[in-house]
C-alpha cells in the first residue's frame, strides 16, 4: 500500500488549475478580436508598468525570456501598430520598446478581458473564500525563497 502524497496532489492541482486560468484567460483575449496572443498580452502589461521605453533585453529580463523570444513578439506587436521601436536617446546603438496609442487601446481591452476571465474562475466561490484565497495566494507568490528542494 502506498502512502498519501498530499504534496503531490496539491502540485497536480495547481498545474490543473494554472492550464484552466491560462485555456480561461486566453479565450476572452480571443473575444476581444484584437488578434493578441496571451504571450504579446504579458508583453504589453509588461511594458506598460516602465516609466520610460525599456530596452528589449530589459523587457527578456522582467520576462524571464531569452531576447529572440521578446524580438518575436515585439515583431508582431509593431505589424499590428500596438509598439513601435525607437533609438534611445543617449546611445544611437540602442533601440528602446514603446507603447502606441493603439497599444494602451489594446491594453484597456485586455484589462477588461482578464477581469471577465477572473469573474469567470471566481465565479464559484463566495466572498468569503475569495477573501481567503487572496490571502493564501498572497502567501504563495511573496513565500520561501526560491532554491528550496529540487527532484527527488
């Protein structure tokens, strides 16, 4: 007889669910009709939050992706006019990532899908537990630093 691995079904779980609020969140970005995918979607979040254009390799860094993975991205972003590249200022080897108007546009929409996306995953629970599950999630992202046990 083998012994109830608690852990594990916690870490099954919460793969299940991180795929569900991925499937979720990525069929309200589709309703929006902007043709964004869920990866330029981050791009532009992340984009939004520097008080200055960042430059790619800033953008792969916070993304925790290599710099092709941004550039791809950053291609299909500038074709449908929602960034645009342009030369920093202080360094003419540099190019920098900016919004457009049509990319703080798209931003708005996608605020609004994720909204509709998290009342969508919420919807079964009652305040009370959702109150609970912010805390627990609270827990989890700001919890033990990373390095703890590996495989095995």
């Amino acid at each position: 007889m083998t012994t109830p691995d608690p852990d594990g079904l916690l870490a099954e779980q919460l793969l299940r669910f991180t795929r569900r609020v991925h499937r979720i969140q990525k069929r309200h970005i589709e309703q929006c009709g902007m043709g964004v995918t869920p990866a330029q979607s981050r791009l532009l979040r992340t984009l939004a939050h520097y008080s200055a254009p960042p430059r790619m390799a800033d953008l792969a860094q916070r993304l925790e992706v290599v710099p092709r993975a941004v550039t791809s991205l950053v291609d299909g972003l500038e074709a449908s006019g929602k960034v645009r590249r342009v030369p920093d200022p202080t360094n003419r080897r540099v190019i920098r990532i900016e919004l457009t108007d049509d990319g703080r546009k798209a931003l708005r929409e996608l605020r609004g899908a994720r909204r509709a996306a998290a009342q969508e995953i919420l919807a079964p629970l009652t305040e009370a537990q959702r109150e609970v599950l912010g805390g627990l999630l609270d827990t989890l992202v700001d919890g033990a630093p990373e390095g703890g046990r590996h495989c095995g």
